[in-house]
C-alpha cells in the first residue's frame, strides 16, 4: 500500500497511519510503523492480506475483554494480538496484561479522560502498549493499537505515544480531530485523496475548526498530566516506566 494517512481498508473503520508526522527536533516518524484504527471484527479477506503485507506485527486492542469477545479482530495468521484494556474491567474479565497490584481506587475521576491517564488499569495499558513499541524494533513490521471507533481510547493512546515520541501537541491535536472529519465524511475516496496533496495541511486545519470543541476534549487529558505530574517527562518516568534511555529507543525505532 502506498503511504496515506487515511488507508483503504474496506472492513473496518477510521484506519489511519502516524507516519509522516514531524517531530520538534525535525525527525519524522517513519511510514509503516504505528498504525491505529477503530473495529477489525469485519476486515475482508482482502484487507487481512494488505495488513499482512504491510507488516502487522502487532495488534494492541484496547477494548475490554467483554467487547473484544463480541466483536472479534480478524487478522494476519502471525499477527501477535494483544488484550490491553484500558478502562478498569470486570474480576472475572482476562487479559494479556500482567496483574494489577497497585490500584488507586480512591482518585475522584471527573472525565473519562482524566481517568485514562490517571487509573491505574489504563496507565498499566499504556505502559505495556510501549514495551511492545520497544519489541517492535525490527524492520518491515509495524504496530496496530485500536479501540471500537479509533476515537478516546485509541486517542488518548496516540496522544501519549506521539508525545513520547518528540511531535507537538498542535499536530497531536490535529491527528485526534481528524476521526471527527472521518466520521462527518460520506467520501472517503476523496476524502483520501484530499489528505495526500500538497495542501493537506491547510485543508486539515479549516476541517479542524468545525470540530474544535471535541478537540478540546484532548486537553482534558493534557492537563491531566501537567497537575498531576508537572511535565511529560515525569509523567513517563513515573506512570509510564519509561527511562531516558527507553525514550531514546523509541525515537530510533519509530523516527528517521
């Protein structure tokens, strides 16, 4: 498949590409890489064979057990799937992460995108979502996370991985809305189309202004971050896991 932000995979929803997106140092992130979408339960034979050839390595499903269960992905035989849920789920629910031993259950969540960043279940689904970014360091392979739309939780995860990854949080903004202008569009051909060319930008951000109140949403979660743990860097020291040196090795991974 050729490089677009928004891919033509027919059977599922809101299926998009991170790269090319540029960083504050001036690196970019490299194409076929992280990956991020909304439903795979409906990918046509047709779309499992692109996915395959475009290197799925790695499948983070955000969703809980319960609605992974209902709806399952389709994927290439030796794509790994993983469970990460990220909102707190069920005691008789399963998934992939490791055991939860330090819950904080006492933390008064006013907006579910405050919790996505401060719970502790969702920190423990982002935090494993990177150690696989780290095991996805070999070449033609890249990482898929998802949710059910591609929207809050698949958002709030893109939100932390392009922050982690250096790209400033204006075109992290303009990466999240841009689920709304998929939804709000009928024309995805053309709308595929339009995002290629060279006045992509300017078209994204007039599209951008007629969804700014749902990109607001974002902020919640920005500033979620900047009370509680001052700065982005602490916030993945502390919540993340992630040292100086994990940091360095996802910029090689995932930048040129």
């Amino acid at each position: 498949m050729k490089r677009e932000r928004l891919l033509n995979i027919e059977g599922s929803v809101n299926f998009r590409e991170l790269g090319g997106y540029q960083t504050q140092d001036g690196r970019t992130i490299k194409w076929q890489k992280l990956l991020r979408s909304g439903d795979l339960s409906r990918l046509t034979d047709k779309d499992i064979q692109k996915l395959s050839d475009y290197g799925v390595h790695y499948d983070i499903d955000l969703r809980s057990p319960s609605e992974a269960s209902w709806l399952k992905d389709r994927l290439p035989e030796k794509t790994i799937y993983r469970s990460y849920p990220v909102y707190p789920i069920a005691k008789n629910d399963h998934s992939d992460l490791p055991q939860l031993t330090d819950a904080t259950s006492n933390i008064d969540y006013s907006h579910p995108y405050a919790l996505m960043i401060l719970n502790s279940q969702s920190q423990l689904a982002f935090r494993t979502l990177f150690q696989d970014m780290l095991k996805n360091d070999q070449p033609n392979q890249s990482l898929l996370f998802h949710c059910a739309a591609g929207k809050d939780r698949t958002g709030v995860a893109g939100f932390l991985i392009l922050t982690a990854l250096g790209v400033d949080y204006e075109t992290i903004k303009q990466d999240y809305i841009l689920t709304n202008i998929v939804y709000s569009t009928f024309d995805q051909d053309t709308l595929r189309k339009r995002l290629q060319n060279d006045k992509a930008e300017s078209f994204v951000n007039q599209m951008n202004a007629a969804f700014q109140v749902q990109g607001d949403t974002l902020n919640v979660a920005n500033q979620a971050i900047m009370d509680n743990y001052g700065s982005y860097g602490k916030y993945f020291v502390q919540a993340m896991d992630l040292s100086e040196h994990d940091l360095t090795d996802l910029r090689k991974i995932y930048l040129e």
